[in-house]
C-alpha cells in the first residue's frame, strides 16, 4: 500500500505534466473504484486548468479553476502513468514489470491540452476519486478530523505530548491513528520507532507531558520520523507490491529499511546484532528490535 513518500513521490511525478496545463478530456472507462466516480465527471472536469497539485495525508489534491478538488486516493494498488503522444512515457528510468502495462485495470485517462495523457490504473481498485468544492475541502468528512502532517510545522513535541497524555493505547497504535499524525502509516512507524529506541508496544504515555526526559524523547522521536519519511521520499518512495512512481519507474527505498520485513536479521545499530522480532499489532505487522528498542 503506498503511504506518505510514496504519494509525494507520485504528487512530484505528476505535477509537471498537471498543473497550469489544462485537462482537455477525461475518459472514465468503468461507473466505480471503491466508490462511484463523481456524477457528470468528465463534464465537471474537461476543459479545466489544475491550478495546483497538493497532498494532505495520503491524499492528491488536484486543483481546478473551476472551484472544485479533485481528490485522489491510491488505495493498494493505485498508480498514475505519464505517456507523451508517441506512447512513450515520460520519465527516464523507466523499466516496466508485466503487471504496469496492464491496460485491463486502466480506469481513468486524462488527456492535457499538451498531449500528455495521464493515466491512472488500479488492478484491485480501492482507490477513488471525487471532486469537492475547493472551499469545503477542510470541513469535508475525509479530511476535519486529521492530525497535523507529519513534515508539517504544526507537529510540535508540545502537541504530541498532549495528544499522548493518558493514552493506554500502544505507541504504534497512537502514532498510526490519523487524528494524532495524518499520513503516518505502518512502515514508517516501525522505522521511525526503531531509530528512537522505543518499543512499539509501550503505552503511548510514555510521550506524555513530564519534565525533562519525555520533552527530549517526543523531540528526538519527530525527527526521526521526519527523518525516515524524508529519506524515503528522497529515494523516491518504497516499492511494496505494486506500487510504482508516477513515471512508472518502481521505486527502491525498501532495501534501506532498517527493520520493516526483516524479521530474523540482525539489527544494523552498530553493537546491537539482535534479531530483529516480528509481532501483530491490531492486525497490522510490526517489526522492532527487542534490544535496541524499550
Ligand atoms: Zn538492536
């Protein structure tokens, strides 16, 4: 499933070709993703300009001069391909697997006024996308209740201490939940945990508001989290399954992972060489080092 750097990467990908260029036509060539497409789709969107081309959580937000946002979201297997006019795609770096030229699960094509046909392909089809009017995006049910983004000035450790405050729950738990940090998701929360030394299954009170230790300890932990997640968008983004940049380029973060699926290995902090664990959490896996980590 594509998480944070991975639609940043794709919102990278895609933004030279979208924005400031206007969508000369949208073909839908199936009534539903997760959810219907948007009623009178091409209708709303054909013949208009994408003023911008933003992220919120693992959302992409393409924005029309008509009032409306297209909002995108990838689900598990979502992904957007560049083609030019010729057929050839965009970027370099391009090599395919058989499964990105499946032209079975292409769902949607736009074609820009430049030629450039952007298309979105989604073999197991939970993604979706639905236009919102651009001044009610914040209120909208989808996006009021997220927490600040993670690379967002707003994560402060005096905010993640507060958040924390009395939570029973376990700290991978608290830091997946969208309300406390919007966009955070399973990979990067085991990464992230790894590098500050922190288990996973302790009770996310343990960044609560306490004098001294805590205050240095939620600090050192959104580094790290900004840390992991800027690494892995720097790389592009993680290849997991079938996810792709948005040049159709697979992505190669994943060898860089410290702990994420690599349950039996050693740790890599230097002296350690512990095997690092696998457990479920809220059916989710976690990977961590038992001795690094506490
Ligand atoms: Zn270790």
């Amino acid at each position: 499933m594509p998480e944070l750097p991975e639609v940043e990467t794709v919102r990278r990908g895609l933004s030279p070709v979208l924005v400031d260029v206007r969508i000369a036509r949208l073909t839908q060539r199936r009534p539903d993703l997760r959810f219907p497409f948007p009623e009178r789709f091409a209708r709303r969107v054909d013949g208009h300009r994408v003023t911008a081309l933003r992220r919120r959580a693992k959302y992409l937000l393409a924005e029309l001069d008509s009032g409306e946002t297209l909002v995108m979201h990838l689900g598990m297997t979502g992904r957007f391909r560049i083609e030019h006019r010729d057929g050839h795609r965009l970027a370099p770096g391009d090599f395919a697997h058989a499964s990105q030229n499946d032209c079975a699960h292409d769902h949607v094509v736009f074609e820009m006024e430049t030629g450039v046909r952007v298309i979105y392909n989604d073999a197991r089809r939970f993604g979706f996308m639905l236009l919102i009017a651009t001044t009610e995006l914040a209120q909208h049910a989808l996006f009021r209740d997220l927490g600040p983004e993670p690379l967002g000035a707003e994560l402060t450790p005096d905010y993640l201490m507060r958040r924390a405050t009395g939570k029973k729950a376990d700290l991978k738990a608290f830091l997946l939940d969208q309300r406390v940090i919007a966009g955070l998701g399973n990979i990067y929360v085991s990464e992230a945990l790894h590098r500050s030394g922190l288990s996973p299954k302790r009770a996310a009170d343990v960044l609560a508001i306490r004098r001294g230790a805590a205050n240095t300890r939620v600090s050192r932990l959104i580094s790290d989290i900004q840390a992991v997640l800027n690494d892995a968008i720097e790389a592009g983004g993680s290849t997991l399954r079938d996810f792709a940049q948005a040049d159709g380029a697979p992505g190669y973060f994943q060898h860089a992972f410290r702990v994420y699926g690599r349950a039996g290995e050693p740790c890599l902090r230097s002296e350690c060489g512990c095997e690092i664990r696998r457990i479920v959490q809220a059916g989710r896996s976690t990977f961590y080092c038992p001795r690094c980590q506490r």
